[in-house]
C-alpha cells in the first residue's frame, strides 16, 4: 500500500492574513501623502503665485544692472549647486564687499509674516544662524539699497525662530505690507513696494539707487527649491 503525504499549510489566523493583505495597500497610501505634502506647496505656489511675481505689467524692477564682462564672467552658482547656506555661493567669488560698518547685527521685523526681531548680520557667511545684509549694499535708514538674504523651504516647515525656515512664506507678502528695521540704536519702518521673480544669476538685485532708501528681501522659490530667486523690494516711509 502506498501512503502520500502533503506538507500543510502554515495556519494564519484571519486577523494576520487581514493585516499583511493591506500592507501594500498601507505602503502606497502613505507614499502618496508624502508626494502631496511635499510637492502641493510647489504645485500651489506655482500656479498662484508664480504668475503674480512675473506680471511685467504690474511687476519690474527698480534697477538694470550694466553688462560688466569682468562681473559676469565669474559665473553664478544655479540651482541646486554648492551649499546655499553660505552667502559665497549666491553670487560670483568675491562679489561681497566686506569693509562693513562699526554695526555689525541689527534686527527685522516682518509682522504680517510672525517674524519679529530677527537678527541680520552685516557682510555675514552663514544663513543658517541668521539674515545676512549682502556686504557692500547700502546700510538701512541710508540711500541706497541695503539688500538681505534669507533662507527657506518647504512653507510647512517655516519656524520663524529658525534661520533655515525664516523666510519660506515671504511669497504670502503683500504690497504695502510693513518691514521694520531697527539700526545702530534708530527703528525704520519700510512699506513693500514690489515683489518679482529673478534667475539665480540676476545682479541687478544688488544695483545701487541712492534717489531713497530702499530694502531689498531675497530668498529661493518655489519654496524648498533653488530655482529662482524672489526679490521684495520696500521703500522707506518718511
């Protein structure tokens, strides 16, 4: 007589069997949130905001910058490239003018963006320990244009403590929004005049107009990207 046997199968209770069957299912719903979380504010900011910032009919800027062949032939750090925390890596090597002031912080106040007492620092390196004024520019309450640098990221994630998220929602500025500045001891009050769109390698962000004082805001868009730069510029009122 012959006898066959047949390995049985492992017995899974039907509340394992039910959990590992969604497993996948769990995987790819998850996945999906974390594209929409990350890519929405981009999506968004490009279809609402982006055109905004490139209306030449309402949007231009204040300043050409001349076409200086030994300016532009340093070439320009574009997106994604070299370590955007440092200043050095905005702009052409030794672009930044460093002899500053006897003032070498001084603080900012954004209030329609929860940003109060921010410090600045005068010709400094690093954006992740705090704004930096771009050395050579104009000193705030001067004429001229006093330009400063700020760094961000996805909007979600702004912190306004934090130097790294301080300026992911400068796209949400609007005109007329207030940029308080308080200087070497005297507090300026700069109403916002204009915001627009510029390539990474745009100089005439720090072109010097000595008719009024102005403050320039830069940072990178769309958020959490290096694309492009968008640049606020705010008037001082008198």
């Amino acid at each position: 007589m012959a006898y066959y046997y047949f390995k049985e199968k492992p017995k899974t209770s039907d509340y394992l069997r039910t959990v590992l069957h969604f497993i996948p299912v769990l995987i790819f719903t998850a996945g999906i949130i974390i594209l929409v979380y990350a890519g929405w504010p981009i999506i968004s900011y490009e279809l609402a905001l982006a055109p905004k910032f490139q209306e030449s009919k309402v949007i231009k800027p204040y300043f050409t910058f001349p076409q200086n062949e030994n300016l532009l032939s340093f070439g320009v750090v574009g997106a994604g490239q070299g370590d955007l925390t440092e200043i050095q890596n905005w702009f052409p090597e030794n672009w930044q003018n460093t002899n500053i002031s006897k003032t070498r912080y001084y603080n900012l106040s954004i209030p329609n963006l929860g940003i109060f007492n921010a410090i600045v620092s005068v010709g400094g390196e690093n954006l992740s320990e705090s704004l930096v004024h771009y050395g050579g520019t104009a000193y705030p309450g001067s004429l001229g244009n006093a330009v400063i640098f700020g760094h961000s990221v996805l909007p979600q994630f702004f912190n306004p403590h934090d130097y790294m998220t301080i300026f992911s929602t400068l796209p949400t500025l609007k005109i007329g929004d207030e940029v308080i500045v308080d200087f070497d001891g005297i507090r300026y009050c700069y109403q916002t005049e204009e915001m627009v769109e510029v390539e990474p390698e745009d100089l005439s962000i720090l072109e010097q107009r000595f008719n009024d004082s102005y403050l320039t805001l830069v940072t990178c868009v769309p958020p959490g990207t290096y694309l492009r730069r968008l640049v606020v510029r705010a008037r001082l009122v008198k």
